[in-house]
C-alpha cells in the first residue's frame, strides 16, 4: 500500500503570491471556490500509515504539517510521523522548510550529493542538529530502503538547472542532467508512483521510468512557455526557469506523455499565472481532456 497526501499543490510563491495583484490571484484571495489557494509544492509518502516522507520541504511547512492530520504528533509532549525528508532540488522552495524542522526531532534528510553541497555551502542549514538530523547522500537509480522494508524510493536524473542563487553568469539557463534535478520514484513492490515536481525537457530515459507507473506527479509550471512575459508578470520563459509547458507543441507536458500508458497523471508545482488552477477556465477543461488532474492542496492518493 502506497499512501499520498499533498501537502502543497503551488510553484515558489504559492497562490496566491503574496505581491501579485493579477486576476486569479485577486480571486484566490478573496475566497473564490474556483480558485482556491495552494501552498508551495510538497508531498508526503507513506508505506504504512504509520512513518511519512516528506518529499520537498517547502517554505509553507509549518503550515502544511498543522493543516494535515497525518503529520501531526501522534505521542508524548513531542514527537512526528515524519521520518525523513527526501530534497529534489536546492531550489529555495524545496528546500527553505528545512528550517522549519529545527526544533532538535528526529528525522533522515535524504539528497544528492549537488543539493548537499548547497545546504552545506549555507551555515544556516546547521541549525538543524546533524547528530539528529543526518544528511545522507543519495545515489542515482539505486533504492533507499524506508519503513516499512519493503517501501523504496529511488532517485533518478532528470533534465533541469541549478537554483536562481547559484546560477552563474556565463550561462545562467544551461540546462542540466547530472543528478542537480531529480525525480523519485516511490514504490511498496506492488505499486508504482513518481514525484517530479521540476523537469526541463522529456527524454527517452525518462520516458523509460514514467511508463507503466501507477501514477505520476509532473511539473505543471506554466501552460505556455511565455506566458508570464504575455501577462506582464515577468521576463522569463518557461525554458529559462528549466520547466516544461503543459500546452505547447510539439515539446509540452501534454504531448510528451502520449503513449506513456500512465494510469494517474497529475499536475503539481503550478505557477499562479497559469489558469489550470481555475477550475472554471477553459485550459482546466482541456487538461481534463487530457486525462490530468490538478493537484490541491490535501489531495490524497492510495495505491
């Protein structure tokens, strides 16, 4: 049995942004059902019920963890369900929750040794207690074998780029497929999740893990790769930030999973300039066509 909550549903910024004045974000704020807020992206994983994973540690996750039930302290006058985090990038919204967790619990902090060497870069990081809290490096495509036994999750590369912090200047959009980004696929041996909150571009490798999977949370940024430059909301594309766009053809999310035999496609790390957060627009009827979900925040999944 595989059990999935989403903890946070949003790109950086969750949604809505606390300095955007833009229509879905006015609608969000003001309680419109059909745009109901998000907090930043972030998962939770469990094997049993009983010990959780959180994969991103998001700057929304004292919130998220108050906000859902399974996370909260089961024992004593301290305590978590969460057994560890597992990071798929440095970015600042994957990894800025860690020091939410600083309260000297407990816990196995999971991360390829590119995004180790960005917490260890920053002295900040030490506020959480490595005698307590150990960072362990991660090997791409081999398992870490979780509680219970028979509960795995496995790192694998995916195309993406360093955070905005470490970019450097001669060429600050190279995009990458060195272990920098990554997805995690999650599985209890019967069946089969994946967790790939930032991806830049599809390949065969890729293509290779998501076949067959039970189902498989995707980057789902922005609907088009300009459309913050369109909206006024900003100078970068979709590509510059190392995100897939959802619509675009023939490279979008949408056509890069024909075929995958996927059974549960959903959307998660959405910008709160892309409108298939509404669940009223046109672009949500057509990704619903398209056989995806939008993800929510409290969104559960069990396998």
């Amino acid at each position: 049995m595989l059990d999935i909550v989403v903890l946070g549903a949003a790109a950086g910024g969750g949604f809505p942004q606390w300095n955007s004045n833009a229509p879905a974000c006015r609608r969000a704020r003001a309680g419109d059902p059909a745009a109901p807020a998000r907090t930043q992206a972030s998962i939770a994983v469990s094997g049993d019920g009983v010990s959780w994973y959180v994969l991103n540690a998001s700057p929304d996750l004292r919130t998220q963890i108050n906000q859902t039930p399974d996370m909260h302290p089961r024992t004593g006058l301290r305590s978590t369900p969460i057994a560890g985090v597992v990071l798929t990038s440095g970015e600042i919204d994957a990894i800025t929750g860690l020091l939410t967790l600083r309260e000297r619990q407990p816990f196995q902090l999971y991360a390829t040794q590119p995004v180790l060497d960005q917490l260890d870069a920053n002295p900040i990081f030490n506020a959480l207690d490595r005698t307590l809290v150990p960072r362990l490096r991660m090997v791409l495509d081999q398992p870490i074998t979780l509680e219970p036994p028979n509960f795995r999750i496995t790192p694998f590369s995916v195309p993406g780029k360093v955070p905005l912090y470490a970019e450097k200047a001669e060429n600050p959009a190279e995009i990458m497929n060195n272990g920098e980004t990554i997805g995690l696929e999650i599985t209890d041996g019967t069946s089969r999740a994946l967790f790939i909150p930032g991806c830049a571009m599809m390949t065969d490798d890729l293509r290779a893990h998501l076949r067959g999977a039970d189902a498989v949370f995707f980057d789902g940024t922005l609907w088009t790769d300009d459309e913050m430059v369109r909206a006024g909301l900003g100078s970068k594309t979709g590509h510059r930030m190392g995100h897939m766009s959802l619509a675009d053809q023939p490279d979008g999310t949408f056509a890069a999973f024909a075929g995958l035999d996927v059974k549960r496609k959903i959307l998660i790390h959405i910008n709160n300039s892309n409108p298939v957060l509404l669940a009223d627009s046109p672009e949500r009827k057509q990704a619903e066509a398209a056989g995806w979900d939008v993800a929510f925040d409290g969104m559960k999944v069990r396998l």
